[in-house]
C-alpha cells in the first residue's frame, strides 16, 4: 500500500498545472507515463486544447497508435501526443469532426490570406518564438499556391495597412522577383515546401479545410477556409506543431 500511495502522490505532483483529471483507479502503466510526461513538459507551448481525462486522452492516443504497423516505443507514443493535441486546438478532437476535414490539392489551389485577427493564434500560448516576432509584429501575410506547384508568400510587418484584398495584389507584389518556393501534395491533408534557395529546405504542413462555420478563441472560421500546422522542419521529427495558419480566399480581382 505505501508504494501505490508514493505512485499517486508521484501522479498529481506530474498534473500540477494541467486541467486533467485521473481516477485514483487508472493504471499508471509505461505508455501513460510517456504520455503524461510529455503533457507535462510541454504544457501550453506545443501541446494545446487537452482538457480530457486521462483515460479519454489514452484512448485518442491508442487509437493513433493502432494505425501503426510496429508496437509503439515512446517516441512513438510522443509523437501521437504531439499529433492529436497541437497548438492552438486540435483538428482530431470530437467536436472538430463536423467542422474539418483533411484538404485535397484542388482545395489548396488559388490566393488567401492569413488576416491580422488570426495572427494571435499563431503560436502556442508559451511558444518561445513569440519572444523573436514580438518587435516585428506580422499585419498579415498573402500566399498563393498556384497549380503548376509555384509559391508565393509574402508578409506584411508594422503598421501598414495589409495591401491583400485579391490573388492580383499578391502577383503584383512579386512582379518579376524570383520564384524560390514550390508545394507539392504527399498525402491527402499534408502537403511540403521546397526551396530552391535554401539547401536541404525541409518543410511539411498538415492542412484541413474547414466544412462548417464555427468559432475558436474568438476567431470566425469559415466553410471553405483552411487551417494548417508546420509539423516538419530540421530538428523537428515527432510531428509536433510549431506554426499554426489560418487561410482565408481571396478573390482572383
């Protein structure tokens, strides 16, 4: 009995600062201490919107893992924590089911715009990175994400007004300049990014367009927006969210 007591003091001591609730019954067993583990340390940075039970977030995650043709180890079990629980809500939770679905190619195609009133989702509420945009804040920015797999991303810092209104506002911004970044579709709902200026350039993103309006975080989203997550890039290989996008169409004129 004292060493299952020392457990569960062991247990809360693990939640403290985290709205998760555990039954005095809950076996702590490996997987749950990998999971607890990396909801602990990673807290509101790159994990977000977990407001579950334990036994609720086990079944998410064993759900996840099952998918799987290997046993998981416990990057794998990290890694289906940071998939499921991103930064700033999850498109895996049971309510996002009516509201997302992973995007197709001929849903990226065209002109949007990540407008100033999403920006303050763009990070998770600790994210260091806030701490480099913070003297530069971002207007907004423009993307276009052509059919030949052509990119064009321009930012808007400071305090000028966003230029965004059309797709012809973004081609104008860009003229004649050279086309560095292109996308290419790797599975339905994930697409990457390559450069041509950037050697070695590793960047993927998981993207869902939304099928019915709702609101998070006071932020309006609209059937036919996209919502995206950065989940690769160097130094990055359990899928975790770093950069969270909120796309809105913009008009070809």
């Amino acid at each position: 009995m004292k060493r299952v007591a020392i457990k569960l003091i062991a247990i809360v001591l693990l939640l403290i600062g985290r709205n998760i609730a555990i039954a005095q019954d809950v076996s702590m067993d490996h997987e749950a201490q990998v999971i607890l583990s990396t909801l602990q340390r990673f807290d509101d940075t790159y994990i977000c919107d977990v407001n579950l039970t334990l036994p609720m977030i086990r079944a998410k995650v064993d759900g996840y893992l099952r998918k799987q043709a290997q046993p998981p180890n416990d990057v794998e079990i990290a890694k289906a924590v940071y998939t499921l629980f991103p930064c700033p809500f999850s498109p895996f939770a049971d309510y996002a089911a009516q509201h997302y679905r992973p995007a197709l190619a001929k849903d990226i195609e065209g002109a949007w715009l990540y407008p100033e009133a999403s920006q303050k989702l763009r990070f998770g509420p600790k994210s260091p990175s806030w701490s480099r945009v913070k003297a530069l804040p971002i207007k907004c920015e423009g993307v276009a994400y052509h059919p030949d797999g052509v990119v064009l991303h321009a930012q808007i810092v400071g305090k000028m007004a966003c230029p965004f209104a059309s797709a012809a506002d973004i081609e104008k911004a860009f003229g004649s300049s050279p086309k560095v970044e292109s996308w290419t579709m790797i599975a339905d709902g994930r697409f990457k990014i390559s450069r041509t200026d950037i050697p070695d350039h590793l960047e993927e993103w998981d993207i869902f367009i939304i099928t019915s309006p709702h609101e998070r975080y006071g932020v309006q989203f609209n059937t036919g927006d996209l919502v995206a997550y950065l989940r690769r890039e160097k130094g990055n290989d359990y899928n975790v969210a770093t950069l969270f996008w909120h796309l809105q169409r913009l008009p070809q004129i």
